[in-house]
C-alpha cells in the first residue's frame, strides 16, 4: 500500500468514527504504525500503538509485542500488552473514546480535544500520547508532504 492509500483509507476510518481532524488523526496513525506495516498494525488492527489497560479495552483480544519507549533521555525496549481491534475503524473509535476519558486525569487530551486547529490537537495530543518528545514535529511534516501547510489558523 502506499502513503496515499494509507492516508485515504485512514482518513476514511477515522470520519466513520468520528475522529477529530481525521486528515491529523490519519498522519498521526501513518507515524504510530510505519504506515499501516508495523507487527501490531497488522495483526491487531492497532493503528496507535494504544496499550491494554485494566479493565481492558473493548476491543478483540490482547496482542503482547515489545515496543521501543523514551525514559529520561533514553531509548529502551520493554514488553507491552496491546489492545486488538477488528478494523481500523474501532481503532480511530477506541483512540476517540480513551482521549475522552482520559482528558480528565491528562490535561492535554482536553486540550487536544478542544483545539481549535488540526495542528493544535497534534502538538496538545502528543505531549502525552507518546514518550517520543518529537512525536508532533514527524506527523506535523507528514500532513505538509501530503496535504501542504498545516493548519494553524483558529
């Protein structure tokens, strides 16, 4: 598949879903799972690299795979359960539903989720969702490959 079928159909999923800035949630899922290529992409559906909680996640099972995480400066592989979906529509859907339970313990998903600008639920989203501190910098330069500029206007 390339990009742009991945874009396409990510985009595709993440509206069925009702994702915010589905075009930024695509880009977002193309960094996550090395474009749709990545083990947990495809076999769990798992677009986001979203991690088994307790109780667990709705979803269609568990997936355990190691997973590189930045601590203190520092790259390192640990293990890690992963939620398995059955499309990449329960995957946007699922992402959807833990920022919204998740915005009250973690102030920047309420702030991602109130952004008024795609570029702006990128940045408030990433300080978070990942350990990658230039996680919003690589999925800001895959929407102006794909898309052009970002969004920055209000």
């Amino acid at each position: 598949m390339t990009e742009q079928e991945f874009l396409g159909r990510a985009v595709e999923a993440a509206r069925a879903a009702g994702h915010v800035w589905p075009e930024y949630a695509a880009c977002e899922a193309a960094l996550e799972s090395a474009w749709g290529g990545s083990a947990l992409a495809v076999q769990a559906n798992n677009l986001f690299g979203q991690k088994q909680t307790r109780p667990p996640v709705a979803g269609t099972g568990t997936v355990e795979m190691e997973t590189r995480e930045c601590y203190n400066g520092e790259w390192m592989t640990v293990p890690a359960e992963w939620v398995k979906f059955a499309d990449w529509t329960a995957s946007f859907a699922e992402r959807m539903r833990l920022l919204e339970r998740g915005s009250a313990r973690y102030p920047h998903y309420a702030e991602a989720l109130a952004a008024g600008t795609g570029e702006g639920f990128v940045r408030a989203v990433s300080m978070t969702w990942s350990t990658d501190p230039g996680r919003a910098e690589k999925i800001l330069a895959i929407y102006r490959a794909h898309y052009g500029a970002a969004q920055t206007a209000a």
